[in-house]
C-alpha cells in the first residue's frame, strides 16, 4: 500500500494486521482521484472510519490543507499514527480515536468539510445511513462539498441522500460500489 500521488507519492503505508480493516486498494483509491481530480486548493477532508489513513494522507498528498482522520480502533489508530510519523506527518494532520457518529455530533459539528469519504465496517449499512443522515442534517458538507462512499456492491443509498438534492454517480467496481455524491 503507497501514496499514489502528490507531494508523497510512493512513500509505503502501513496496515492493521487481520481482516477487521480492509484497507481501499491501489485500483480503486486511483479511479477515485481521477475522477475528483483536480481537487479544490487547501481542501478540508474528512476520512471517517479511516482504517490506516491512506485516503486522507492522499488528499494531504494532493494538496488538501486540513485532513481529519477519524477511527474508534486502537489497531487502525496504531497504525495511522506510525503512518503519520513515518511521512513527518503528525503535527499536520489531524486524527481523533472516537466513534464517528460521536465525531460528527462533537468536535467536528463546526467543521464546513470539501470532501467526506466513507468506507465504514463491512456490511454496516445502518450505520452508514446513520452517519449520512447526520452528515445532512448537521450541514458539514460545503456548498461545493463532495462525499465519497466506499462500499459493496449490495448497498443502496437511503431516502437521506435524495436525487432532488444530490447529485449522484455510481460506479461499480467488481465487488464494490463508488459512490461520488454533490450537492445540486
């Protein structure tokens, strides 16, 4: 696992031993990127249940200027951390070990975000749609904000996230689903 772009390319990550986090491959996290390329200049992204911080580290990577990393494991923040201290990355990104929903409804409630990317627990759509519904009702996208799903290919998007006010793509990719939504 690597950076694929920006001011880090290359540079190795490091990943939770075992199957609880699936950290998002080099395939899919390189369709993500070209299609939100070029993304918006000093960026605030937000990688919810990050896992290893790949996602996040890459929008740093790419020019994002504040990056929330945000998992309640202690493997996954393990990791994240000597991810971050391994790229000289700790006083410049932000991670937080709490429950995402918690994040959402705490210290993140002020925060306007640009980018969103979600890949929860496998399978855990009610949570997913939790944190969606949230997400909307909290305002903590920006008015060009964009969220991005990472998810399997059973998943359908809940009445939250509604066509008349979202735009949304769809991209299948083998046994997942990308999904790119913005506000109209």
């Amino acid at each position: 696992m690597r950076v694929i772009s920006g001011k880090l390319k290359s540079r190795k990550l490091l990943a939770p031993k075992g199957l609880k986090t699936r950290p998002t491959l080099d395939n899919i996290k390189e369709t993500i990127f070209n299609i939100i390329s070029p993304i918006a200049i000093n960026a605030s992204v937000l990688d919810l249940f990050s896992g290893t911080g790949q996602i996040g580290i890459e929008f740093y990577s790419r020019g994002a200027k504040d990056v929330y990393l945000v998992d309640n494991s202690f493997e996954a923040v393990t990791v994240i951390k000597k991810n971050l201290e391994s790229l000289g990355l700790s006083n410049e990104i932000n991670l937080m070990k709490v429950d995402g929903l918690r994040a959402l409804k705490g210290p993140l409630k002020e925060i306007k975000f640009d980018y969103i990317f979600l890949d929860p627990p496998y399978k855990q759509h009610e949570l997913l749609n939790e944190v969606l519904k949230t997400i909307v009702e909290m305002n903590l996208l920006s008015e060009c904000g964009e969220i991005i799903i990472e998810e399997n290919k059973n998943y359908e998007l809940n009445e939250t996230i509604s066509n008349d006010d979202f735009d949304i793509d769809i991209r299948a990719m083998g046994d997942k689903k990308i999904f790119f939504i913005k506000r109209n």
